[in-house]
C-alpha cells in the first residue's frame, strides 16, 4: 500500500477517503494512522487512531509487508497489524 493511491482497492472507501488523492508514504501514513480524521475529513475509518509509540512498529510491519503485498489496502493491513500485535482496538471501535 505504500507508495499507492489511497482508496484504490475494492473496498468501499468513504467519499473524503477516495477524494482525498492521497499517495501513500511513510509521513502521510504516520500522520493518518495517529488521528485518521484529523488527515481525511470524514473518513468512515472506525479507528481514533494509535499512540506515539505504536506508529514506528506498525510503519516497519507495513514496508515488510509491502515488500511481498504491495497491493494490499489500508484496511486489511491494519487489521493484520493489530492482530498480530495483539491489539483489539480496531475491531472493537
């Protein structure tokens, strides 16, 4: 998902997200994955976003992953992230 368009996958990416002309790289994600609405205004992202500590691992976990799935969207990279760091806030927001 790095170095990608935001909202380009199927699945269904609110208006703001799939207006924005996001280009995902490692500052853009930073700031969204800290306070996603404070990035894009009316994103339908159910996530307040992670604390300071958390963003360089997830942002080391995403440039693994994109190395062997460059296509995959934000969505299901952060859920993969949270599992395997053993944090339910996404899924239960």
């Amino acid at each position: 998902m790095l170095e990608r368009r935001a909202a380009t996958t199927d699945y269904p990416y609110s208006k703001a997200m799939r207006d924005s002309e996001i280009v995902w790289d490692e500052a853009t994600l930073q700031a969204f994955v800290k306070s996603p609405q404070s990035v894009v205004s009316g994103t339908r992202m159910a996530f307040g976003g992670l604390d300071d500590q958390k963003i360089d691992p997830l942002i080391d976990f995403l440039q693994s992953k994109h190395q062997t799935q460059p296509y995959a969207g934000l969505a299901d990279v952060l859920t993969a992230y949270l599992r395997v760091a053993g944090d339910r806030t996404m899924s239960q927001a």
